[in-house]
C-alpha cells in the first residue's frame, strides 16, 4: 500500500541485557542544623571514547550440528482464503479507477475489462499469539492504498478458520493502512485521502472480535501506527507540513487507550535512532568529525562507524550494522566485536544474547542466520528460500516464508491484457531460544 510516512526502522527487537549502573551518593539538607542526611539514587551516565573498546576481529564460523534454538513451523498454504470485488472494480468506481491511467497518449487499462472482476485473496502476513495463527489476508487491485482485506485466526491443531475482522472501502476516498498486532488485539488505521478528514483508529479484540474506535487524529497531522520492539503498539503523530513536534502515543491495556508517551524528540545532530526496552537510543555525528557517537540514557560512546544503524542497545552493550559489518560493543567487557555479514539479508534483528538476518529477495534465496556475534558461531536455521517479517518474539523470534504468484487479467473476449505478480505468506517459523 501506499504509505504516507517515509520513515526507514532499524529492524530490532530483543531482551534486555541489565539495568543502568547507580551509585549511592548522600544528599544532604540545607537544614542549619545539619543532622539530617538522606541516600538517594542517581544515575550515571558513563563516556567512552572509541579507544576505551579493544578491537577483536571475529570471522564467522559455520559448525556441524544444528541451532541453539527450537525451530517450529506451520505449513499456511493449503488455507483458502477466497475471493472478493474490491472497490476499485465496482462497477460505480471501475471508470473513475482505471479509465484515467495513460502511457504516451494511450490508455494502460480498459477499464470495462475490471468491472466487478473479484481478485484473490493472498496472505500477506502472519501474526503468531498463544499456538493461533492471525492472518492478514489482502485482495490487492491496482490502486494503492485502497485494498480490502481480512483477518483470520487458523488453529493449526484443529485446522479451523475463523474471521477475525473484515475491511472494505466505501468510497475511494477510503484508505487503509497495513494492519498491526499487540496487546491481544488488532488495530487498524483508516484515513480519508481528501483530507478532509482525520485519522481513525480502530482495535478488534482477536478473541471477542469486538471492535471500537480507540484514537483519532487531526487534518493537520498524520498517524504512524506500529510496534516497538516490545511489541507494544504506538502511533507517532506529527504534522503535515514539517517533521517538528512529533509526538509519540502507547497503547495502555489498563486504560484501553492510547497514552501520551514521553518525549522523543532527537538531538540536532541525530543521524538515526531506535527504541529499545523503553529507552530511546541516538546516532549522533561526532564534532569535528565523521564517525558517529551512541547516545542514551545509559551512556555516551564513540564508534569506528560513520554510517550505520542500530541494530539493538541497552546498558550493557550497543550494536551497529554499518554496511556489510556488524560491530557489537561490550560495555561489560569494554570489547568491540567486528564480523563481515555480506551477503546475510538486510532484515536484522537481536534476540536472547543472538543476531537474526535474513532476507527477502525475488532473485537471491537464503536462509535465516542465527548469529552469535561475540563467539562468530553462525547457523541457519531453514533452508534456502525468501523470508520477511523478523520479528522479536517473547522468547525468540518468528519469521514469515514468502513465495511469488503470478497471475494475469483476461479481457472478455480472453486476450491476456495484464501479468502482475503478488507475494504470499506460505509457511510461519517460531523460534525459541533454548535455554
């Protein structure tokens, strides 16, 4: 779909690896007769300079034997997930849709060839929550941002469906983002591609399947919904015309709304950043120089890096993807661990003590790797084929396997007149940590 919002996330997600160091420090009255004395925590915020860190090469190693981890799987692609007109093909919209699309003075589409022709469904994403399978299931047409769509929740074991919640455009102007999962709901955002409405959030119990409406923003402003890394859902809300005064929104279970969250806005010289555990961690540009410092709560450090992302921090350590390296920083150990990932996919993600990469790609087939990055011990955890949707689990992390469909619209008069390929979600991957 067409998103509004050009925001690129590091892709993250892991547990915490400790807690800030706090010293004991005796804060004493102004009272006269000084005899009263209180402790009280503060926090400490440490400086490193990138000298402080000694440098150890680790090349990655590919031994016998299989994962520390618990691979599970759920085969998706026998499910049917049917059929349906999408707006843009209603007979009343077919014209105004398809009839205005012109290459080099001549018309891409006939337009009558659309009217109320039904697409399949295919499952564009897999949610995992207690042993159910939530699947987003769109019926793409040609016009971006305006697909109808449902959600299912299979059973593997009993290898029942039901429908979750269901979405179609009454009007063109109807739009619809990609859906998101959390907090044991589902939550969609709906806007008007006018303008002359704000955006609206709904949230479906993926139980109850009851629906209500949870959030609603301003003309003035657009809606970012997602989730953190904790898998918490969040909408960042900022004007339309600048970046400045961005605010950020949780989802409270207690209140059964979305809260105002602490501030988020970056240093000036912020090149990126992320979240992770509640704590907001920066990229920031060195004075005086083009290597990149992490900033947060915990501590300031130099790195060797002058472009990068972050691919996880908290008080222990901070890691960094910068081109095909991956630099991992042990504040515990005051090392830094550089390895070559090149050629290991470009979805990235941290999770119980190891590094998870992989890959969507039409043309190049991989698998999943599970890194250790300290020790350089590399396995894959799947066979060779194209992956997306890594994402922090509990315990571990799922992903979703994708393969390619082709389809073709026939005219009337059965002339093909349009190949296009879709992407579907066939098989969902759990992995668990052992232990």
């Amino acid at each position: 779909m067409n998103k509004r919002i050009a925001l690129i996330l590091a892709a993250v997600s892991v547990f915490g690896w400790g807690c800030a160091e706090k010293k004991k420090v005796s804060s004493v009255t102004d009272d006269i007769t000084g005899d009263y004395a209180e402790d009280s925590e503060i926090s400490t915020k440490a400086e490193y300079s990138d000298s402080d860190f000694k440098v150890l090469n680790v090349t990655l190693s590919y031994p016998e034997g299989e994962a520390p981890v618990k691979v599970e799987s759920t085969d998706l692609s026998g499910i049917e997930v049917g059929e349906r007109i999408p707006v843009c093909n209603k007979a009343e919209f077919a014209e105004q849709c398809y009839g205005q699309e012109y290459w080099n003075e001549q018309s891409v589409y006939n337009w009558q060839d659309f009217v109320d022709k039904p697409m399949e469904g295919v499952i564009e994403s897999c949610y995992t929550e207690n042993d159910l399978c939530f699947l987003y299931i769109a019926y793409p047409n040609f016009m971006y941002g305006v697909y109808d769509w449902d959600v299912l929740c299979y059973d593997p074991k009993s290898g029942s469906t039901e429908e979750v919640f269901s979405w179609s455009a009454e009007r063109l102007e109807d739009h619809c983002q990609d859906p998101c999962f959390g907090n044991g709901a589902l939550f969609s955002e709906v806007y008007d591609s006018s303008g002359e409405k704000g955006s609206v959030i709904y949230k479906t119990d993926l139980y109850t399947h009851e629906t209500e409406q949870v959030f609603e923003g301003s003309t003035e402003e657009y809606l970012w919904l997602h989730t953190d890394d904790t898998g918490a859902v969040c909408i960042l809300a900022y004007p339309k015309d600048s970046d400045d005064d961005r605010v950020l929104y949780k989802f409270d279970s207690d209140k059964d709304g979305f809260v105002l969250s602490e501030d988020i806005e970056a240093p000036e010289n912020s090149v990126t950043n992320d979240r992770f555990n509640g704590v907001q961690s920066y990229l920031v540009k060195r004075e005086g120089s083009r290597k990149l410092d992490m900033d947060n709560e915990f501590y300031h450090a130099e790195t060797s890096v002058s472009t990068g992302i972050i691919v996880y921090a908290d008080a222990e350590r901070f890691i960094i993807r910068s081109g095909n390296k991956l630099h991992t920083y042990d504040i515990t150990k005051m090392e830094h661990y550089i390895s070559d990932i090149t050629d290991m996919g470009d979805e990235i993600t941290y999770s119980c003590g190891m590094v998870f990469i992989g890959n969507r790609s039409n043309t190049f087939r991989m698998p999943v790797y599970c890194i250790m990055p300290e020790l350089g011990l590399t396995y894959p955890v799947c066979e060779k084929g194209i992956y997306g949707d890594i994402r922090r689990q509990e315990d571990g992390i799922s992903f979703n396997s994708i393969h390619n469909v082709e389809n073709t619209m026939v005219g009337a008069g059965g002339e093909v007149f349009l190949t296009y390929s879709l992407h579907t979600v066939d098989k969902v991957y759990r992995l668990t940590v052992e232990s």
